[in-house]
C-alpha cells in the first residue's frame, strides 16, 4: 500500500470516528427515550469502529502485502459510514420534533424503571432472590469443592 492510500484511509477512518462523536453528542441532545434504539446502535457502531481500528493497525504492522485484510477494512469502513449515515437521518428526524406530553411520561416511567433495575442489581447482585441449588448450573468440579469447604 502506498503512502498515498494510506493518508487517503487514515483521513476516512478519523473522519468515521468523528461522525461517531458528533452522532454521540446529537442523541444526547435529543434524550431518552426517543433515542434508546438509536444509541443501542451507535454502540454497537462504535464497537465495530473499534474493531476497524484494530484492524488497520494490524495491517500497517504487516510485512506482506494484505490485499485481503485492505479488501475487509474497506468493506467495514464502507458499512460503518452507511450506519452512521443512516443513524444521522434518524437522528435529524426525531431531534425535529418536539417532547409531547405522554413522551415526558414515557421519560419518567423508563427512568423510574432503570433506577428499579439498577437497585435491584446493586442489592441482589448476579444473584437469584430465591436462593440457588448446589446441582442447578454447577459442575461436577464445583459441587465437590463446595463440599470440601462445607465438609
């Protein structure tokens, strides 16, 4: 790859990461709940930016020519712009339209369950309120160390 294609893929990765930011910062502004389906996408967005990334640098740090691995990057470059673009779209339209009445019920009522959910996992925990049995999702290692220490 020359040094021309790579100025010309670093700009289009920055870029993508930009959009990320600026896609970030527009639901933000738009708020819950309108935007929750949106922002469980730009997450998973963001994580595929990630992995674009990751990708790219292990190319540079390649000593052969990686015409398949250039070929994914460029596929995955080209499905993240897409997203973005359609996640801007959608974005722009609800950020449009004004929070009526039973939206800001809807806030209160989603926010009141969240604190619900994080209570309750601050509380119990990764833990079934009623109790586990010793022989339900154990394995045979784990019930015999359970028994040394009971024993």
């Amino acid at each position: 790859m020359n040094d021309r294609t790579a100025n010309h893929l670093d700009a289009q990765i920055a870029n993508a990461g930009e959009q990320l930011e600026k896609l970030s910062a527009e639901l933000h502004d738009i708020g819950e709940p309108a935007s929750r389906a949106l922002d469980r996408r730009l997450k998973a967005l963001k994580v595929e930016y990630k992995a674009l990334q990751r990708n790219y640098s292990e190319f540079q740090h390649r000593d052969h020519d990686g015409a398949l691995a250039l070929q994914k990057i460029h596929i995955l470059l080209d499905h993240i712009e897409r997203e973005e673009s359609s996640l801007g779209h959608e974005a722009n339209f609800l950020h449009q339209s004004n929070p009526s009445t039973m939206t800001l019920a809807v806030r209160a009522g989603s926010h009141l369950v969240d604190l619900y959910r994080q209570g309750k996992q601050h509380v119990i925990g990764n833990h079934h309120p009623l109790g586990a049995s010793a022989f339900v999702n154990q394995s045979a290692d784990e019930i015999k160390a359970m028994n040394k220490h009971s024993g």
